[in-house]
C-alpha cells in the first residue's frame, strides 16, 4: 500500500480527517482536466465519502485572514485559504505537497506525505 493510501486510511479509521471545500472543489477539477474517462458517478461517490469528514467551508472571514496568511508568510492566496482551514479546525498538520515540509504556520505544520519522515 502506498504511503498516501495508508494515510487516508488511517485518517478514515481515526475518524479525524479534516477536508475544505476548496480542495474538495480542486479535487474535483482535477480529476475531470486530468483524467476525462474518470466515470462522473465515481468522482460523485468519492466526493460523498470525502463529505463524512469535517469539511471547513470559506467565508468572507476566511479570504480575510488568507490574505494575511498571504502576505505574512509569502505563500499563494489559495494555499493561504487552504492554511486557514487548518487553522479554523484546530488542526496540528496539514498534508500538503504545495508548502515547505516542517514549516509552521501559527500552530499548524506542513507535511508532504509523499516524502519520508
């Protein structure tokens, strides 16, 4: 099994993952730019699955405080809305392939889970 697989899995068992509706949204247009065979009805169904975890979804407040993220740690505006999410759910890690590995944003720590420990 490869490290994302038992990542997501073990976020499913836990009962603790934690998803905003941006990556949700990014997700799904990935999916259908990258790989247009994908069937609709599965993209639905992982899309439901996904929706069971807590899902963090943006407001005014939320590009507000993206925009400070932004600007205090130099980092784009939709990783900074992403950023904020985490914050927002107490979360300690943000899986992410996007920022710096090991960097904190306030309490929260990037983590690529496609590298080692």
């Amino acid at each position: 099994m490869t490290r994302r697989k038992r990542l997501v899995s073990e976020l499913w068992k836990s009962e603790s993952g934690i998803i905003s509706t941006q990556v949700l949204q990014e997700f799904c247009f990935t999916v259908r730019r990258l790989a247009r065979s994908y069937p609709i009805e599965e993209l639905f169904e992982t899309i439901r699955r996904f929706t069971s975890w807590t899902v963090i979804t943006n407001d005014s407040d939320s590009v507000l405080n993206a925009l400070e993220l932004e600007s205090r740690y130099n980092i784009s505006f939709w990783d900074a809305l992403i950023v904020n999410a985490a914050q927002e759910s107490d979360a300690r890690i943000l899986y992410t392939e996007d920022l710096n590995r090991g960097q904190l944003f306030g309490l929260v720590r990037a983590v690529n889970p496609f590298l080692a420990s």
